[in-house]
C-alpha cells in the first residue's frame, strides 16, 4: 500500500494527467446527462405539468400533440364516460410572436379556466383567466415573456399580456403561453383568417375520485371510437422526439462511459507491463500477489475518486456558467447512477491489469537479467 | 513489412481485441451515418425536388412552410418581379393515413403543387389522385389502393410512385391544389386557406440572373410582406435539422476520436511487450523507419480488416432493421468511414512512435 502511495507521489505528473484526462471524460457524461433531462423537460414539460393526468388525442395523431385535431364535441363525449370527473378542450399550436421587436417561435396552449389542461408549476403571479391573459414559461423571461409584458402575433398582431411564469413548462424546446381556450382561438384565428374554425387539440381528463388515470384512459378508449387515450406520463413519453433524442443520447453516454473504462483500463495495463520486473521482485521477496493486486486497486480508486471531483466540479461551473437558450438543472440521482456506473466498469477495465498481476511467477525473478538473474 | 503481415497471419487471436473492437465502432459509425442520412432525405426530399431556385415564404412564418400564408395578390407581384421566369404555388399538410388491411396508421405529407417537382409528373387531373412516395410501401402502401387521410378519412387513390420525395419524415403524397384543399378542409379546418392562397411559392429564375439578387428583388417586390431564399437555405432552415446534423457529427467524431484512443492503446500495449523483439531486430540492422512501417502497416490492415467486417454487419442490420426506421447506407458514407478509420488508425499507431525510436539495439544483448 505504502508503496502504491509512494508512486504517486514520484508520478504525480502522470497520475495527475491520468486522472484530469478521465475526470474530463467523466464531465462530458454528467453534462451529456444533464443537457439530456433538461431538453426532454423543455420538450414535453408543458404536458408533464399541466393539470389533465389523462390525455385524448385523435388516433390518426400517432401521439403527437401538435398532430391531433379532435372534434368540438368530444369534450361532452368524453366527460360523460364513466370515471372521468373533469374534462376540458385542449388546444396546441406553435406561432409566431414578436417580443421585444424580434420574431420568436412561441407553443400557445389553451385550455378553459378551472378545467383541465391549467399549467401546475406556477412559479410567480396567477393563472389566465380572461382573454389576452398568458401565463409564460419562467426560463423566457429575458426574450420578453416577464410579468407585465406584452407580446403579439406576427400575423394579425393579437395581443396577449403575460400575468404569471411556470418553471420546467416548456413545449417543443420553445418560450410557452398558456392560456384560455378563447384567446387560443383568438390567435390562431389572427394568424390565419381564413380558418373555418378552431377545433381543439385534444381533450384534458382529471378523472373522478378513486379512479386512476389508467382506468379512465381504458374507459375512454373503450367507449369512444378513433381516440386515443393515454396517461399524461404516457403522453409525455410517445411524444415525437423524446424517444429518439433518448436514444441518441444513450449511444454518446455509453460511449462516453465506455471511454473512461478503456482508458483507465489500457492505462493500468501498460503501467503493469512496465512495472512487471519490479513486481516480479516484490512477489519474489515475500509481498503476496493480493497485496500488489491492493496496490493497483488503491491506485485506481485514488485516480477515478479525483476524476470525479474534477467532472463534479467542472459540471457545476458549465451549468451555473451556461448561457443557453436551454435551462440546465443537474439530477443529484441521476449523477450517482453514472457515478457508480462509470466506477464499476472502469474497475472491469483493470480486471485484466489484475489478472496480470496475479498470474506474475516469483520465480521468474531468478531468471530474469534486468533484476541480476540469469538465462 | 512483410514480417508484420506474417505476425498477423500467423498470430490473429493477438489482434483480435482491436479488431472486434474497430468492428464494433465501423457498425456503430455506418448505421449513425446511414441515419443520419436517412434522416436527412426524408426529412428534406419535398423541398431538395422543388423545380425553382428560390421558396418564397410569408414574413411572418419564419421559413415554417406550415405556417406560411402567401395570397394571390402577392403570388402576382412575386411572378412580376425582375429575373422570375416562373411561379408555382405549394401546399402542404401533414396528417395520418389509414391504410387498407394495416392496423397502423402511416404518417404523410400531403402536397398541392402547381410546378411538377423532379421526379414528380405533373398534377393529377382528377382531384383525389395522387402520386406517393415509394418509402411508403414500407407502411403497406399499394398502387390503386384508397388512403383515408386524416380524422374524418379524406380518401386518396394512389395512381403512381415517386422517389426521395418526403418531408419531416413523413411520406410525401403529390395531388393536385384542390386535393391539398380539401383535405385541408377536412382534417385540418384551422389550417384552411383562401381559394388562391399558397403555403409558398417555388420561383424559377430566368436564365443568367442570380438567385440572390432575384430573392432580394421579390422581396423588395412585396414590400416585406415575403422572405425568399435559395431552396437549400430552405433545407437547412427546416425545424430541427442543424441540431440533428450537429448531434449524429457529434457522436460520428467522438466515434472516430474512440477509434484512433483504441488503435493508440493497443498499439502502445503491442509495442511495450515487443521491445525485446524491436531491439533484436534493430541490432540485426532494422532502422526505427522499417519498424514503425510494420507497426502502420499493422494499424492500416487492421482498420480494413474492421470496415470490412463492421460493414457486412451493417448490411446484414439493413435486414433486421424494421423498414420504418431511415437508415440508408450510401457509399459515399462508406468512403468516409473507411478512410477515417484508416487515417485515426495511423494517427492513434503514431503515438508509439516514440517509443519504437527510443528501443536500443544494445539491450538484444543484455
């Protein structure tokens, strides 16, 4: 042990490289992952944090949101099946906005006050209620979107005043209003007067007391033909995009994680390859191959423990330095989880440095001429 | 070199780690550029076969062709302005279809056109015809069959097929103005447009005028109201396409970067464990030059070797892969696989350079 201690201390250079080197590759794992929450939150977190815990869409929608058009009507439909206790018209619909005197891609939702579809994480001021009322996503403040504004449609210029911010209540990766179903209406109508009508998105369902939201999805889809009718959480993870951002994601994380393995891996390799003579010695004159095989793990645990400070700390100067359009919060679980990954599999990668190391023949040391032995 | 060709024929199993593990990274870097490629094409078909040079949008639709809304009074300044040699209207709408005998719906894109796009015959005469685009047999689709679009089943007959016609993924369908119109009308009444107004306009440039200068002109034409581009600058603007070309580059370098970390390693590992044998060979008369050489020479079969295994991989995973999934492998992305793999090869084998030079002859003889 002391003298695994000792060659880092007469290697600090190298060791310290080493671990820099895997403490980067660790941070691009934790950023990747943190970057990979907070866009699938700015994707759907507007459906994941709005009141409706069941959601209806058209079955020629395949799942998406922006894709269903469902028929006025509906709404009663749906209400009158047995376990929904609340049901509301839900509309969706990306516009253009002008704030500030730019052009912005703006999600509008809309949905009657005190039904279902109202935003859930409001953060600062009150719902909409009246028409021309929005309450705006809180990471959009800087684009114009703060309490007090106001902003218009490109087209049409209907206006909109914003009365209260949500957290984490994107759509799309896009500043967000909510809305009521009226000024829905009204925006989409000053963004295309030809429209014939306005018909909703889909319908929001909080179902009635004791039943939950899977038996009121099964009850709507059993009585009501050519819908489809899913949980919120399921509607949040079919949404378009979010399952192939996920994979995506997935590959350069276990890329990234694979990285680390194979370098921490080869590094102890050759290190072990080079330290075989001196390890040879070491058997030949009592140390047993269980405290060479400490040595290395001492080793490893000392490098991979500073590479994770180092990707620790770098993570939190990234998310707290980042000026992206995208809201970086970091998931304490989330970063455990690869944590415990990343060690695992970097401690397979030196299995076969042990391996080594255990195989070494204290013989071999007699024989051996760079240790004064002879062949 | 022929010495290093001999070790690794003789002893393959030495080889193998890096072998399967470039293996590995050749399929993972064809089905990333085989999809992102996919993606690319069907994502992007519809606009790269518009005949015209230039897309005129609304102003206010920032280049969205959904949101777009172009009037016959301003489609008549567009046709007026100077270097515009034609103008055809566009149409779109994006809606699920039922197919006959499949119990999933297909997803396509339904366009009104006025210009015959490349590859496209003219518009249908019969209202109701349309050509569909052959990635749609994948989702069932059949010549004479009746697709019912959208929620209130608005039916098509599909009388022809095309190719690389698609847009945001979803099958392109081609019928005439009042085909998109009508099905606008009903799956999509918040959608409807105005008899006579367009989603966009596709310019053809007169012969000897430049593109640019003739976007510039329209738009000064209609006093704002339009934003014309060059139809690749239309390409590159559609919804999510730069962030998933800089995504799969990204994984695709960092793929390329694992493969020369891979190369390097293994190469450094072959090299300690040999510098005995190194050392004998230099005593004998071998320069570092020739050693190094069967080192690289070593790196480069082994990065053959790999693309070639990882590409029948990648076929036979053209076979396994469902057909919905875009993956198209062309061969200008296997020539780039390859020589990348080649060239991170070499570069990951350079780092034991230093090493091969500094064996001394001497120490072949204690």
């Amino acid at each position: 042990m002391l003298l695994a201690r000792a060659e880092i201390k007469r290697a600090r250079l190298r060791f310290g490289l080493l671990a820099g080197a895997i403490g980067l590759l660790i941070f691009l794992v934790f950023f990747q992952q943190t970057l990979l929450g907070s866009l699938l939150t700015s994707f759907t977190g507007a459906l994941e944090h709005q009141s409706g815990t069941v959601l209806v869409y058209s079955a020629d929608a395949r799942k998406s949101l922006e894709a269903s058009v469902v028929s006025p009507t509906l709404v009663d439909r749906v209400a009158a099946v047995d376990g929904v206790g609340q049901a509301g018209p839900l509309g969706e619909a990306t516009l253009t906005f002008v704030a500030k005197g730019q052009q912005v891609d703006v999600a509008v939702l809309g949905a009657e006050p005190g039904k279902p579809g109202q935003p859930t994480n409001l953060v600062k001021g009150r719902l909409a209620t009246a028409p021309g009322e929005a309450v705006a996503s809180s990471e959009d403040v800087g684009k114009g979107f703060g309490i007090g504004d106001t902003v218009a449609t490109a087209s049409g210029g209907a206006k909109v005043t914003i009365v209260g911010l949500t957290e984490r209540s994107q759509f799309s990766v896009q500043p967000t209003l909510f809305v009521t179903f009226d000024t829905y209406e009204t925006l989409r109508r000053a963004a295309n007067p030809d429209a014939t009508s306005v018909p909703p998105s889909a319908v929001a369902v909080i179902p009635a007391k004791g039943v939950s939201p899977r038996e009121a999805a099964d009850a709507i889809a059993a009585a009501i033909p050519g819908v489809d009718a899913m949980t919120r959480s399921e509607a949040v993870t079919s949404a378009p995009g979010v399952s192939s951002v996920q994979s995506s994601f997935a590959i350069v994380l276990g890329l990234a994680i694979a990285v680390v393995a194979l370098v921490t891996g080869f590094f102890f390799l050759i290190l072990t390859v080079q330290k075989t003579a001196a390890l040879t010695l070491l058997h030949a004159i009592g140390a047993p191959a269980s405290y060479l095989v400490r040595g290395l793990l001492q080793q490893v645990s000392l490098v991979l423990g500073v590479a994770l400070v180092v990707a620790i700390a770098l993570l939190y100067a990234a998310v707290s330095g980042s000026s992206s359009g995208l809201a970086l919060t970091i998931d304490p679980t989330a970063l455990v989880t690869s944590a415990a990954i990343i060690v695992a599999l970097s401690l397979l990668g030196v299995a076969f440095s042990i391996w080594r190391v255990v195989r070494i023949e204290p013989v071999e040391a007699v024989s051996h001429q760079g240790l004064g032995g002879v062949e | 070199m022929r010495i290093a060709l001999t070790e690794l024929r003789r002893r393959p199993a030495r080889f193998a780690p890096a072998l399967v593990a470039l293996m590995l990274l050749t399929l993972l870097l064809l089905v990333l550029g085989g999809l992102l490629d996919g993606l690319y094409n069907g994502s992007t078909g519809a606009l790269r076969a518009q005949p015209g040079e230039l897309l005129t949008y609304s102003s206010d639709a920032k280049l969205s062709l959904v949101r777009s809304r172009i009037d016959a009074a301003t489609a008549a300044e567009v046709a007026k302005a100077p270097g515009v040699e034609q103008v055809g209207g566009l149409g779109v709408v994006l809606l699920g279809a039922k197919v006959p005998d499949r119990a999933e719906e297909a997803s396509v894109a339904l366009f009104g056109y006025q210009l015959a796009p490349r590859g496209v015959p003219s518009p249908p005469q019969h209202t109701g015809d349309v050509y569909a685009d052959r990635s749609l047999r994948a989702h069932g689709v059949k010549l004479g069959q009746t697709l019912l679009l959208g929620p209130n089943r608005y039916p098509v007959a599909v009388i022809g097929w095309v190719s690389d016609t698609n847009f945001l993924l979803q099958g392109g369908l081609w019928g005439n103005v009042e085909t998109w119109r009508k099905a606008v009308e009903s799956a999509r009444p918040d959608a409807v447009l105005a008899p006579g107004t367009f989603q966009a306009l596709t310019v053809v440039v007169s012969p000897g005028s430049k593109p640019t200068e003739v976007a510039a002109a329209i738009d000064a034409a209609t006093g704002g109201t339009t934003h014309t581009v060059t139809r690749s600058f239309a390409v590159d603007s559609l919804p999510g396409l730069a962030q998933q070309r800089t995504t799969f580059n990204a994984i695709i370098f960092t793929t390329f970067f694992v493969a020369a970390l891979v190369v390097a390693l293994f190469f450094a590992l072959l090299t300690l464990e040999r510098t005995t044998m190194y050392a004998v060979f230099k005593a004998v008369g071998a320069s570092s030059r020739q050693i190094f050489a069967q080192v690289l020479s070593q790196a480069v079969v082994i990065a053959l070797l790999s693309f070639a295994l990882g590409a029948v991989l990648a076929l036979a995973a053209t076979f396994v892969i469902p057909p919905q999934v875009p993956l198209q492998l062309t061969q200008a992305r296997a020539v780039e696989v390859v020589v990348g793999l080649v060239v991170m090869s070499v570069a990951g084998s350079v780092l034991s350079l230093r090493r091969v030079v500094r064996v001394d002859p001497a120490s072949a003889i204690g």
